[in-house]
C-alpha cells in the first residue's frame, strides 16, 4: 500500500508539476531510443554470430583438406613400403631359386663325374 501511495503522488507531482514541458514526449523519446538501441545492438550480435559461423565452418573446411591431404601422404607412404617389402620378398625368392639351381647343377656335375 505503502508503494502504491507513493507511486501515485510522485506521478500527480511530476504531472501538475510540468505539464508545459510534455513529460509524456520524454518518456516516450527515452522508450523508443532504448528500443533503437536494442535493435542495434540486436543486429550488431546477429551480424558478429553469422561471422564467427563463417569463420568456423571455414576452419572446418581447412582442417577437412588437411586431415584428406594426411590420409593421402599416409596412404602414399603405406603403398611405399609395401612395394619395398614386396620387392625384398621377390629378391628373396628369386635367389634362393639361383641357389637352389646352382646347387643342382653342382649335384649334376658331380654326379657325371
């Protein structure tokens, strides 16, 4: 009750108190600046979200080729060395046939005599 009381006398103060000066246009003029603000401010974040989103998916983009370009050196390198050990296995195989093929040539030779 108390607040009540003072809210009406404070209101028939200011009322009676200016009324040449349109108090009204004040308030009015101090609502619609803070709403103009908000709007600004509004727009002002949706505009920094929309740029941090650009420079995420940016980034995203960029860490997408670079883990691609990775994954292909890595395939490149994997390919590499199963060629090489393909290779050794292949020397491996092939001297071992020569020796085995010596060695039978000796036994041929030793055998004619």
């Amino acid at each position: 009750m108390k607040g009540v009381g003072v809210f009406l006398v404070f209101s028939m103060v200011v009322l009676m108190g200016q009324p040449a000066e349109g108090f009204i246009h004040h308030i009015i003029h101090g609502l619609t600046a803070l709403l103009d603000g908000n709007v600004k401010r509004a727009k002002e974040e949706l505009y920094k979200r929309k740029l941090d989103q650009q420079r995420d998916q940016k980034d995203e983009q960029e860490d997408q080729q670079d883990d691609q370009q990775d994954d292909q050196q890595d395939d490149q390198q994997d390919d590499q060395q199963d060629d090489q050990q393909d290779d050794q296995q292949d020397d491996q195989q092939d001297d071992q046939q020569d020796d085995q093929q010596e060695d039978d040539q000796q036994l041929d030779k030793q055998q004619k005599e």
